[in-house]
C-alpha cells in the first residue's frame, strides 16, 4: 500500500506546520500517512528513533520518507540504519542539514549540544543512496536558521533534485506564516 512517513522537527509535533495537509491530501489519493510524536524531540537522537520507528512502522518500496528540518537528518540517518534489502520509493527533504555548524539564529534558541546524538558517527553516502529511490531536497535561500550549502551537499552526495522555494524561510509557520499550513509542492511530489 502506497504510504507516507513524515519526521517533525527539533521541539515539534504532528499537528503543526503542513503535516495536516499533507496527511488529509495524500489520504484522498489512497495514501496511508503517519506523522508520528517522535521521542526525546527536544534532543533529536538518531538512534532512539530508529529503534521507535523499526517496531511501529513498516518500510517498504511504497513508502515516501519526509523529513523537515532536524526530520530531514534523522531520514537520512534512518536511511543508513535500514537494512540493505530495504529500498524505499522516495526520499523528500525539507530544510534539511548534515551537521550541527547551522547559523547563529538558530543557534540563538537551540545550542549545538542539542543535536549531539542527531547525526551517525559519519555519513555512508552510499549506503544512504542505496536505500531510497530517489531524493527530492526542499530548500529556500531565505531560511534563517539552514544554509544552503547544507542543501547542495546533499544533492551532490545522493544525486538529489534541489528544489528552491523562494522566501519559505524555514517551511514553517513560525517562521513563515499561515502559508506553511500548506505545502502543495510537496504533495506534488509524494504524488508523482
């Protein structure tokens, strides 16, 4: 069955931002959409939530992988855990980053330290690769808090399509507005 799994960010839950929307869209197309509380979401930790997803959800070649901003590092480090005979449909990212060298905005609210456990001990790029379809890697050179080289390291190392959304900030609606209930680019992209 065609699904979809969306990873809030650093602090969120599932009922804010687009998640909404894009659960209740995708459903109406035959979708199965999770969007779960991630544990210790104040601290990010890549490994606690592998082990809460592998005994809650089923990853399979129908399974589109979201994550928005902290999200998008804990799909990629999701991606590295799964076993190699694991291959998903797609990989979508939002706002995503690869270390904890973000901008000083950012790290106005949230300290460094607070990622310590987001990241594996170093990227496997191909093994990242090997494990999805394709990656699609949301952007927009307005956000305050993610630089885009963050972005374009990304589409280098999985042969990702960038796409930028021009001022999106942080594809939030604290940072963005009302705008970031929605998110018809990203549906698109589950549904093609």
């Amino acid at each position: 069955m065609k699904n979809a799994l969306i990873l809030h960010g650093i602090g969120g839950n599932p009922g804010i931002n687009w998640y909404s929307y894009i659960v209740d869209q995708a459903k109406k197309i035959g979708y199965q959409v999770s969007v779960p509380q991630l544990p210790s979401s104040d601290k990010p930790d890549l490994n606690l939530t592998y082990k809460f997803l592998e005994r809650a959800y089923v990853f399979d070649n129908d399974t589109v992988l979201i994550g928005h901003s902290s999200g998008a590092s804990l799909a990629l480090g999701i991606l590295q855990l799964l076993p190699a005979s694991i291959v998903i449909r797609r990989t979508i990212l939002v706002s995503g980053f690869i270390d904890t060298n973000l901008t000083l905005e950012l790290h106005k609210y949230i300290p460094k330290s607070d990622y310590h456990k987001l990241f594996p001990q170093e990227w496997d790029w191909e093994k990242i690769k090997q494990s999805s379809g394709d990656f699609i890697i949301f952007y927009s050179l307005s956000d305050p808090f993610v630089q885009s080289r963050h972005a374009e390291t990304m589409k280098e190392k999985l042969s990702g399509t960038l796409i930028e959304i021009p001022n999106a900030l942080h594809f939030s609606v604290t940072s963005g507005g009302e705008r970031f209930k929605q998110f018809p680019e990203l549906l698109e992209k589950i549904l093609e």
